[in-house]
C-alpha cells in the first residue's frame, strides 16, 4: 500500500512539474509515444504500427476513456474504380498501410499540430493519406482533419475519420452511462455497453442527425464529439457496441476523384466534459452547451425567434395545433361544426392552428397530383375562410418531391392509381437516378405496396415545379405549407443513395450541391411568398439546424419516438429534447402526436420541452361528449370517425357506407351491405376501461338501433369484455349478442350487462356476416344508478384536454415569451415521486425448422438453411414442412436442431434426411423417436441441450405416446413462459460417408402445435419524476420554471430555484408555471 501511495505522488508531481512547461495547449514526443494535451484532454498516439489512440484522459480528473486492448483504426476509408458503374467498393483502413510515419508541425496560427502519414497500401502504391490533430491555447477541443491523396484512379466516396473505441462501462455500473446524438429524434439510450455486439446506430445529416454533435457520458463526466461543418456537407455519426467497447465514428460521404487531393473541409472535434455545475451531475445538457457554444455563431443562428420577422406573432405568441384527417375524422362540414361547437366554446381566445391530413385528390399522401382537395375544391375553400374569419391558420404537409407511380396494386394487376405513363413523360427525367442510371422507387407503407420515386431537388426544374404546388394551396387559403417527407432536410431517398443523374445540373454522388440546392428551394419560396402571399410560413418535417433560419417551424417527434417500441430493438429511448435545448430561441418546433401510445404523458413532455403542443382532432375528448365516440354516425368519413373496419375479405365486394335518407334518428346512420355468403364484416370500437372511467363489476346498458333487409347470415350487435385493449393480445372473457331478423324496420335495443373480473377493454361490434342489408344507429352507453335508473355516459375531459386547456390559458396571459420564444436553460432540481409508466407492444412469433453446417468443433457456420412454420391458434393438426441445403467446403459438422422458443407445446414426427438426387434412404438416424427407452432420457442419437454460454434453458421435452403422426412416440417440446427454450438436435459427421461436401440434402418433418401465441409481448418500463419540469429564459430577461404532473393523482414537489427553496402540490395534469421577474 505505502508503495502505491509513493507511486502515486510521483505521477502527481511529474504533471505538476510539466504543466507549466506544456501550457494549455501542446505536443511532445516520448519515445514511441506523441502526446498531445490541451486545456481539457491528453491524448496519447503509437508512433509505431498504424498509430493507434493509445489513450483518451480527462486531464482534470485521469478519468481513462479509451478502451483496453484498442486495435480500432484511425480511419477507414471506401472508394471506387474511376468509370465504374457497379458500385463495387475499396475498403481500405489504417491498418492496411504499410508505412506510417509522425510528424510533430511547428506552431502555426496559434495551433500546435501532429500529423500522421500513411502509405504504401496494396494494389495502391500511389495512395497517400494525412490525419492531423491540433490543439490551441484556451480551446478544450481536440481538432482532426484528413487529406487522401494519389491514386488518380480511384474515386473518394467516404472517409469514416476518427473512429474512437470508448469503454463499455464509465463508472462502477453501465446502467447510468448515457449515449447521445443530436438526432431529430430518439437519440439518448442508456446503457449502451449492454447493446448487443455489432448493434449500432447511425444518424446523418442532412437527415437524421438535426445538430451536428454526440457525446458518451455518465454522472461523472463524458466524452464530446462534433463536426464543426457550417456548409451542410454530407456526413454520418455511428455509435456501435463493438467486441471491446463501445465504438464513436465520423463518416464523411462525397464524391472525389482522386485525380486531385481531397481535404476534409472542416473540423472533427472531441473533448472529454464535466458538469458545469460541481454540485450537480453530469447530464446530456453539459455536452449540448458544447455545441451551442460554436452553434450560436453560424448562419442558422443569425436572428431570435423574437427578432424574425418571418415568423408571426401568432406563432411567436403560441397556439395549438390540431391534426385533423379529412377523410376519416370528417369532411370540412364536420370540421367547421367542430370549430364552432367545441372549439369556439373551450378555446375562445386561441384561434385555431388546423393541420388537414388526406387533402389530396386521389389519396393520403398520393403527390403530386393535389388538386382539386378533397373532397372538392369548393368545400376545402369555404372551411379555409372559415378559418381564416376566425383568426386561424390552415397546413398542409405535401410530400414535397415525391412522385407517387402506383397505389394498392391488387392481384389482377390493377392498381387504385396508376400515373406511371405521365411520370415516363414528365417527371423521370427529374427523378433521382443511381450510379446506373435508374430511377430510385421507393415502396413506402402508406402506399399498401405502391412504389414512389422522388424527384431530385439539385434539378432547377424540380424546385420550380414544387414552388407551383405552394401556389397552389395558397390559392385555396393555406397559410402553412410543411415540406414533408424530406426528413431532417433529407430528400426522399434512403439517406444512403446520392443521384447520379448527369442532366440535372449538379455533380454526381454526394456533395454540397444537395445542401445548396435546398437554400436555394427555400429562397425561391419565400421570395414568391413575399410577393403573393406574405403571410406564409414555410414549417419542414423534423428538425435541422442547418436550415433553422430558413423555416418558421419545424415538427418534431421526440416526444413519441420515446414512446415507441421497435420489435427488431428493444433498447428503450430517454427523453433528451435535444433540439429544442440547443435552439429554442432561434427556431419554434411543434409537437407530432402519436398513433396509439400515451397521449397525455408524451403530449406533457412535449409542453416542458418548450414544443408547441399537437393532438389529432380525436385525442382531445371535451367534457360531455358521449362515450361512445360517434354513435349517431353524424360525421361522413370513411372508415367511420372513431370506428375501425375488420373484413375477412381484404378486397371483399361487402360495402360499408351512410343511410342519410332514413336514419333511425339524427342525419345519418351507418350501412354494411354485402354479396357474398362467405364474408364477413366488423365495424367495431373499444372502450379501454382506463380511458373510458368503466369499472370491473359495474352495471351498464348498451342502446342501439337496427334495421335490416334480406340477410341471409347474420347482422348483429356484439358486445365483448376482452382482457386487453391491444387485439394482438386480447381474449374474449364475456360477450353479449343481438341478432337482428332477416327483414325489419328500425327497431330499438337495450343490452344491460356487468363488467366480468380482468377486463381491461369493452368492444362495441356491427357485424354483418353474408348477403342482405343492415344499418346501425345511436349507440349509447348508459350507467345503472343506485335507484335503478339509467344515464347516459360521458367523458369528462381527458388529460390532452387538460393539458391544452391549462397551455392556452398561460399563452393567452403571456407566456409565450417563454414556451415559443425563450431560451431554455438547466431545470433547477426538482423533489418529488417517481412515476413508472409500462408500455407493450407486440411481435410476431416465429416458429422456423432450421439445418445448418459447421467447421470442426462447430467453431463457425457454413451453410444453414430454414423454413417458415405458420402458427395456428389453439390446437393445429400435423403439418409437413422441408428444407433443402448444400454442403460447401469447410463443412465437417451438419447440425439438426429442433427448438421451441415460447410458451406453449410443440409436437414432432417422422424427420426424414434425404439426398436429392439420391435412392431416397433415410440418413438421420431414430426419425421418428422409436428409439426410446427411457423417457426421462433424450431419445437415442439426439442430444439435449439443456445450457449455452451461461444462459439455463428451462424448456422441457416429453415422450409423446399418444398424439403422434406415425408408430409409437413423437416428441412434445414445452415451455412454460416466452423466455423459456426446449432445445435438442442432432450432429452428423461430413465425412464422405453418408454426408457430403458438394451434395445437397432435403430434410422433412411433421408438426404440430399446442396453444401457440401468435403474438409476443415486448414490455418496456419508463420511468419518470411524478413531475416534469424546465426553465426558460425569456427575451426580456424573465425567466420561470414550468412544472406539470403526469399522474393521475395530486403530486407535491420541491424546487430549488435562484436561492430559494419552495415546495408545490399539483392536480393531476395540472401545469404550474413559476416566473420570477
């Protein structure tokens, strides 16, 4: 110990004695070492071998950032053949080099510099790459620039440079270590050293990555990286779970050919970081204010939100945005009847912001064929002025460049839009192209498997021909046109794949010209608007800061992306509103609502984001609206407002539309007409329990009405208890069913019922199985009071309501200045609960027959082959399936696994391995389980896998003797639970004598299966402060703190803000905003 602590003290002393001789910023050489140290960081590089990153250290603290055991390469870069049009690609590193030498540069421009050279790569004698890191007196940043050189026969398509393997694990733990980029969206993770090796992700920009930035860290410190590109060339940051850590890297894509040298035209920067604040620790903010710091001094941060004049007052005051989709929330009649019935009455100091979804003629998001707007032009026009008279404001999101070729292609070939000969004619030769040049189609899902191109923004042509589509909705009363569809500033394509097309007037591949070409979109559009319709503001979907002076909103998704969970990852999101902390004074964002996760809890993170706060016209529930969300049919829309059709028959020629000539009451009820005996139609919505204010064991009442002509199946009401709102997981615990007869009048019903124990959701269901006519009207749900009378439910006014109502009231007092203005600062700490808040989503099962082969020792795979086994709910019968695989050299090993990876049992029989081409005979020894003495015991010649690599599989397998396809025994595999595995196979030597290098075998098997689940649960647990809160600064000076509470019952909190120390109690979805002037 005595000569630990002597040790110690000597390596304190030496960089006590050094530092005055470095300075803040400088480079020396130690033998085989260059260490290069500024006001923050000491980095030491090998002179020696491919000059690795030997060590990355906090030079205030010694924190060691680098990963052990470093052999990651300082650069990688892919190029191509000059003239070569495959796309094939050259991958060459550091490590490829033959030679690397150092040099340490004199001080020039206040910089201290070291340069590595390497050469003498393969194939490429002539290739010559510089990597050069500099450092400045006063700047804690470390600044890397590259130069590739020579080999005039290659082309430059990316340089990924630096690349730094950071360790997987900060501190003592990983469960506090945070990744962060400066995506649109979704870009916090926790853990990443716990990612799964190769898993990564990659964000880009233009695109993806909204500011230009990443950073490692946990409550200790953290290491920042950046690009300090004021341009907007073309780049990607990837953070990946590499073998020994967790991996940070900068790919800068273009197109060069080598003919002359390419520099890297601006700085890769990294430091490592503390909190700014000793008493607080470290979060993702502190590596923010980094990038704010160089940010605030770009072009995209000329002027304030509060400076701008491009940006109205009525953004700059706040107002809320409703999302409103015209063919199924309801046509422009619905929508101004909504206005002046619900909006006018709960909001009537907010002019309404509308955003009208499916305005397009043929369908939503069908481009570029707009007009005229549905559902006509007239229509769309008067609900506009409407609008308008009200002091409100009318979006659009077109889908900028996009060209939609076909719509619903269906089995005979047809499609529901076809425009593929006018895009031959006018828009193919503006499309995107590839390096071969072919047009780039796209199958987005919203087109059901239609295919879309997208035009290409670097042609004049292209940018004119969008402008006059804005022309276009101005004509009709639109005063906000969002360019959608070009994510993050990205044009329609996979952010991936650059055009190549040679007419368009820009150079090939990747380049600045993309980025330019957006400005000048951008200021084609705001000089005609300055023109023609000055009031016109320009919003662009999800944010950038290269362009933040060019729009006057931006959407933005973060709220829900955390929310959302990916069935190919399930490493939850954090809520880091990034975008909104760097750039909330310079640019206003509002909020994109969610399809179905939480509306209430990510519409209150939006709000203490700083985000203009968004529903769908359907989330905000006003109090007094019925339970039954449109049960008179009085809305037209297509599927019906709140209510979801399910057919037997996808394209079935049953019809589902309105009777507004002889409704049961009110001005229109619902019809389903079929023609075939065999379809069947549900018109159905469920009432979550939660949401609904319905409880387990309460008594209620289903009113209807029904008439009908000529069935000749079944028309219906059902009510269903189901045990859970989600269908992929639903069973049905209780039903109610009203049949109607087979020809009647309007007749009225009345199903009285009781809630059954478990149930989380009622559905309601209009049902019409067969040929004939049946029409539904005015369903209502009533609830039995004490006395034993009925009442009518309604809702009392959900948390979006409370949310928005609270939100519009401080707006309208003032506080836009700081939720649409202000600049947001770190949120003082707050102490209150905890609230833990459960998502679950589902993934398809898969059940899949395997084979493969393996090298000796099954040390690699060869070859493998698979087959798909379709899950049948309940009991299946035996099915038969096949595979068929060819062995390659290297084989020694030819593997036969039988598996089952989710609750529920599995059964097997008769496996016959074949040779094709062979005399048939059976090579897998004991096929059919007939070899089975002990059933205790694996069956002979298959092997129980019971463990692998530390994980204990708890599935079992049993001796079938009862359910079996063929002689004595099968075997059932079972699993108690999702996370269990049974697991057996068979290993049959490739040694010539029955198995074969260069022959090809088919294996078959019978099965059947037990209570299967379709659908597996993905389960993810947020958890969050019972309150939520934020500090703006406002432009005058006065700053405050916004606090809401996100539960459902009275939360009390203390903050400690500016000196003082208060302690608040707030309702459930209460927002309470604490100024201090």
């Amino acid at each position: 110990m005595a000569r630990s602590i002597i040790s110690g003290l000597i390596i304190m002393l030496s960089l006590t004695l050094l530092a005055p001789l470095w300075g803040q910023g400088a480079i020396r050489e130690e033998g085989d070492v260059v260490i290069i140290q500024n006001t923050g960081n000491i980095l030491r590089l090998s002179k020696t071998g491919a000059g690795a990153i030997l060590s990355f250290q906090d030079r205030q603290s010694g924190r060691e950032y680098l990963a052990d055991g470093n052999d990651t390469p300082l650069f990688q870069l892919l190029l191509t053949r000059a003239g070569d049009q495959s796309g094939e690609t050259i991958t060459l590193s550091s490590n490829d080099a033959a030679r690397m030498t150092v040099t340490v540069l004199p001080k020039d421009g206040g910089q201290d510099a070291v340069e590595l050279h390497y050469s003498g790569f393969a194939d490429w004698p002539q290739l010559a790459v510089h990597c050069r890191i500099a450092v400045q007196a006063g700047d804690a940043l470390l600044r890397w620039r590259l130069r590739v050189s020579g080999a005039p026969t290659l082309v430059l398509e990316d340089s990924q440079y630096p690349l730094l393997l950071l360790k997987d694990r900060l501190g003592d733990s990983r469960a506090d270590d945070m990744a962060l980029a400066g995506a649109t969206e979704g870009g916090a993770f926790m853990a990443p050293g716990d990612w799964k090796q190769g898993f990564q992700r990659r964000y880009i920009q233009p695109g993806s990555l909204a500011a230009q930035f990443a950073s490692f860290h946990d409550p200790a410190g953290g290491v920042f990286t950046a690009t300090q590109d004021a341009v907007g060339y073309h780049k990607t940051v990837a953070i990946a779970r590499q073998n020994r850590g967790v991996e940070y890297s900068w790919s800068h894509q273009c197109f060069h050919p080598l003919t002359a040298p390419y520099e890297l035209p601006y700085d890769v920067v990294c430091t490592t970081f503390r909190s700014a604040d000793p008493a607080r620790p470290c979060d993702w903010r502190d590596a923010a204010d980094i990038h704010k710091r160089w940010a605030v001094t770009q072009p995209w941060c000329a002027q304030t939100v509060a400076a701008r004049q491009d940006i109205p007052d009525w953004i700059k005051r706040g107002c809320i945005r409703v999302q409103w989709e015209l063919r199924s929330d309801g046509e422009p009649d619905a929508v101004c009847d909504w206005l002046d019935n619900k909006w006018s009455k709960h909001f009537p100091n907010l002019p309404p912001f509308m955003t009208f979804l499916g305005y397009e003629r043929i369908a939503s998001w069908v481009a570029p064929k707009y007009t005229p707007f549905y559902p006509s032009d007239e229509a769309f026009t008067a609900m506009t002025r409407r609008i308008a008279d009200m002091g409100g404001h009318v979006c659009l999101f077109p889908s900028t460049y996009q060209w939609t070729l076909t719509l619903r292609p269906k089995p005979d070939g047809s499609c529901d839009w076809d425009d593929r000969k006018d895009f031959a004619a006018i828009g193919e030769k503006h499309a995107i192209k590839d390096r071969q040049g072919n047009v780039m189609l796209k199958k987005p899902s919203w087109l059901y498997g239609g295919q879309t191109a997208a035009l290409c923004r670097g042609d004049a042509w292209t940018r004119e021909f969008f402008r006059a589509a804005v022309n276009d909705m101005a004509a009709r009363g639109v005063d906000v046109v969002q360019l959608d569809q070009v994510v993050g500033g990205a044009w329609p394509s996979d952010g991936r794949t650059a055009c190549f097309s040679p007419d368009h007037g820009h150079a090939p591949g990747f380049g600045r010209w993309d980025v330019d070409a957006f400005h000048e979109q951008m200021a084609l559009l705001r000089a005609r608007a300055n023109a023609k319709y000055p009031r016109m503001v320009f919003s662009m979907e999800s944010p950038q800061e290269l362009f933040a002076q060019e729009f006057g909103l931006y959407d933005y998704r973060h709220a829900r992306s955390v929310f959302i969970i990916n069935q190919w990852e399930q490493y939850p999101r954090q809520h880091a509103a990034i975008f909104p902390y760097l750039y909330h004074e310079y640019m206003p964002v509002f909020q994109i609502p969610p399809h179905s996760e939480p509306v209430g809890l990510i519409l209150a993170q939006a709000v203490v984001s700083g985000e203009m706060p968004s529903c769908k016209q359907h989330q905000m529930e006003f109090p007094g609206e019925p339970l039954v969300k449109n049960g008179d049919f009085d809305v037209p829309s297509m599927p019906p407002a709140n209510w979801r059709i399910w057919r037997s028959q996808p394209y079935g020629p049953a019809i589902v539309d309105y009777d507004s000539a002889t409704p049961g009451q009110g001005a229109a009820a619902l019809r389903v007409v079929g023609t075939d005996d065999s379809e069947d139609v549900h018109v159905y919505q469920v009432l979550a329990l939660a949401e609904a204010h319905l409880a387990v064991g309460g008594k209620y009442r289903l009113r209807f009405m029904m008439k009908s002509d000529a069935l000749s199946g079944t028309g219906a009401v059902s009510l269903s208890a189901m045990s859970d709102s989600n269908w992929q997981f639903w069973k049905e615990l209780d039903a109610w069913h009203t049949n109607a007869l087979s020809s009647q009048g309007w007749q009225s019903y009345e199903q009285p019922f009781t809630i059954p124990a478990d149930t989380k959701a009622m559905r309601i269901t209009l049902r019409l199985k067969g040929k004939g006519s049946i029409t539904f009207d005015q369903i209502v749900l009533d609830e039995l009071h004490a006395d034993g009378s009925y009442a009518e439910l309604t809702r009392p006014g959900n948390a979006v309501f409370t949310i928005m109502s609270q939100w519009a009231a401080l707006a309208t007092a003032g506080a836009g200045k700081y939720f649409m203005q202000g600049k947001l600062l770190h949120p003082p700490p707050l102490t209150t609960a905890r609230f833990e808040h459960q998502m679950t989503s589902g993934k398809a099962a898969k059940l899949n027959g395997q084979l493969y082969t393996m090298m000796k020792d099954a040390s690699k795979l060869v070859d493998s082959a698979s087959c798909t086994i379709d899950i049948v709910s309940g009991e299946s019968t035996w099915q038969q399936h096949s595979m068929d695989i060819t062995i390659t050299a290297g084989a020694v090993e030819f593997h036969v696994p039988i598996s089952l990876r989710q609750k529920g049992e599995m059964l097997l029989d008769d496996f016959k391995l074949t040779e094709i081409g062979g005399n048939g005979d059976n090579l897998l020894p004991n096929p059919g389980f007939e070899d089975w003495a002990d059933p205790t015991q694996a069956p002979a010649s298959w092997q129980h896998i019971a463990e692998y690599q530390g994980r204990v599989f708890k599935g079992t397998f049993h001796r079938e003797e009862k359910d079996v396809r063929s002689g004595n025994y099968a075997i059932r595999l079972a699993s108690a639970a999702n996370d269990d595995l049974a697991h057996l196979k068979q290993v049959l030597p490739i040694d010539g004598s029955m198995l074969a290098v260069g022959k090809s075998y088919r294996l078959s098997f019978w099965v059947k299966m037990r209570n299967l689940a379709r659908w597996l649960p993905i389960e993810v647990k947020h958890d969050f402060p019972a309150i939520l809160h934020n500090a703006f600064q406002a432009p005058d000076g006065d700053s405050a703190v916004l606090m809401i509470n996100i539960s459902d019952v009275a939360q009390s909190g203390t903050l400690h803000w500016q000196g003082q120390e208060s302690t608040h109690t707030l309702k459930p979805w209460e927002l309470k905003l604490v100024e201090t002037k």
